[in-house]
C-alpha cells in the first residue's frame, strides 16, 4: 500500500535515521569482513556453466572487504542539514538529491528492527556495476543492493528482484538468512521499499534456500520470475514458491499483485542463494505487523 504522508515527528525520526545512514558512508576505510559472493551478468554463463541469477564471481568466506567512501555530496549534506525545512516529505527531499547526485539511486530498502537499511541501486546498462561500488561511485567491497538489469523499479515489473552481498558483519544483506527461522520472520514481517516518489510496504510471503541452476536443468527458477504472462503462468509460479517456502507465513497472492525479491549468497550447496519475498500492500488495504504476527500466531495455536 502506498502510503501517506507522515507527521512531523515520525519525519523528523525518519530523516535523523536516514541521515546517520548516509553520513555513514563517509567514513574512509571502514574494514569490514564479508561473506561475498559473486555475480554474473543475466544470460551470462559463469565459469561454473551455471546460468541466471547475477551471483558468479567475487570473495571467498574467509574473504576481506573494506568500504573506501570519502565523502557526503556536498548538495546531499546540504538537504541533511536542513531537517526543519524538509518536514512535510522528507525521505523523498533526500532521495530526490541522492538521485540527483547519482541517477543509479533508484530507491531506499529498509527492514524496521534490523540491519537492512540501505540505498538500493539501478543501473540496467552496466549491471554489476555496485558489486563493488558505493553510493558515490567509490571502490567498495560490499557493494550495495541493486536491482536486477531485467527489472524496472519504475514503473514496477510484477517483481522486483534485489540483489545483495551476505556480509559477516550483517550489513546489506547479511542478516536475510535470519529468515529461516520463522520467530524471525514474525518480529520483521514487512518489507519497505521506497522509490523516489512513493513508499511501498510489502508482506513477505515466502522465504527459501535455492541455488543457480545448470543451462540444461529444466528446474524452476525463482530469478527467471520478473514478469507473468497471464493468470496461469502467475498460478503457476506461486505454487512452485509456495513448494519452496520454508514455512507458511499466511499472507496470499493474488493475480495482479507485485512483488519484491531479496536474494543473497548463502552456502548450503555450490551456488547456493537465500531468497525471500513480498508482496506489495493492496490499495486500501492497512495492514500493519502486528496483524501478521497474531495471525500466523493464531493458525499454528500460539506456536
């Protein structure tokens, strides 16, 4: 559901935490210790002749990454620094000078209560582009989120799959493994993904293990879903997530709805991912945590 506007305080809440993000980003030489995995652009086959997802290449477990960004925009700092003036929208004044600093900022992620707050990248003509680059197009190791070349943030394809690295230190998406544990999924069960003009809240609906298949394994594969044809082919795939899903969490899909991936490496098998999935608020349709958790709570009889 897109949602309206906030009132002063939660604004003023919001742009201090968005604020510490940022200026975050310009600490030099922040050494972090990363569980990298790599990337491959779509269609590409990697070395490993497993095809599809944008994971192929990169840093070991035991690998090192240092984050290597010297400063905060000068007209961004100057929003930031400018919070009375920006109360009635002031995420979208931040993201509206993000992106005019970079136009590959094409949204914000964030998981309220854990490490997933990010910006979130787009940049179809050099995909892997923020495999190891930052918000001010700095080396960077841990990269950060970006969107899949063959999705469009805006508008929308019916998925929006974002990718990002499984970071030791749980920074990008280094706590999204969390979600197997189903206590987890009902203390974050809401996805939000701000785009430069509108939020957008998404019930997550299924979380797996998965892998990068093989060019002649006939599996299904969770990164080939960006759009449905029709009806059926939506049916389709729902049942083949619905298989993969480590558990229930309760929330339905309908035919029409939009949805959100995240996907990170995750190291049960070779080319093993972590996935978990959203599906966006319907219009008029308030749905809040809370109601999540006492539902899937009430269906298992208190578990």
């Amino acid at each position: 559901m897109v949602k309206g506007k906030k009132s002063s305080r939660k604004n003023g809440t919001a742009i201090r935490r968005y604020k510490k993000v940022i200026l975050l980003l310009a600490v030099p030489a922040v050494v972090l210790t990363a569980v990298a995995c790599s990337f491959t652009g779509r269609g590409t086959p990697a070395e490993s002749e497993s095809d599809g997802d944008i994971f192929s290449r990169g840093f070991d477990e035991e690998g090192q990454s240092s984050t290597i960004t010297e400063y905060v925009p000068p007209l961004l700092q100057a929003s930031l620094d400018e919070e009375d003036a920006m109360a009635e929208n002031s995420r979208f004044a931040v993201y509206e000078n993000m992106h005019r600093e970079n136009p590959d900022f094409a949204g914000y992620l964030n998981i309220e209560g854990t490490k997933i707050d990010n910006p979130v990248m787009y940049s179809p003509e050099d995909p892997e582009k923020y495999l190891e680059r930052d918000i001010n197009d700095k080396k960077s190791s841990s990269g950060l989120p970006f969107i899949d070349a063959a999705c469009s943030p805006e508008p929308a394809s019916d998925n929006i799959i974002i990718y990002g690295h499984n970071m030791k230190n749980g920074t990008m998406f280094g706590t999204l493994t969390d979600y197997e544990d189903k206590n987890y999924y009902k203390a974050h069960p809401v996805i939000r993904f701000d785009t430069l003009k509108e939020e957008r809240m998404y019930d997550i609906i299924y979380a797996f293990y998965d892998r990068v298949y093989y060019e002649d394994e006939k599996d299904f594969r969770f990164y080939d879903f960006i759009d449905y044809a029709d009806e059926d082919d939506f049916n389709r795939t729902m049942d083949e997530f619905k298989d993969k899903s480590i558990y229930d969490t309760g929330v339905e899909a309908h035919y029409g709805d939009k949805f959100i991936t995240l996907v990170t490496c995750s190291y049960q098998e070779e080319n093993g991912r972590f996935v978990v999935m959203g599906v966006l608020h319907g219009d008029g349709q308030d749905t809040e945590q809370a109601d999540h958790v006492t539902e899937v709570t009430d269906e298992e009889g208190g578990a």
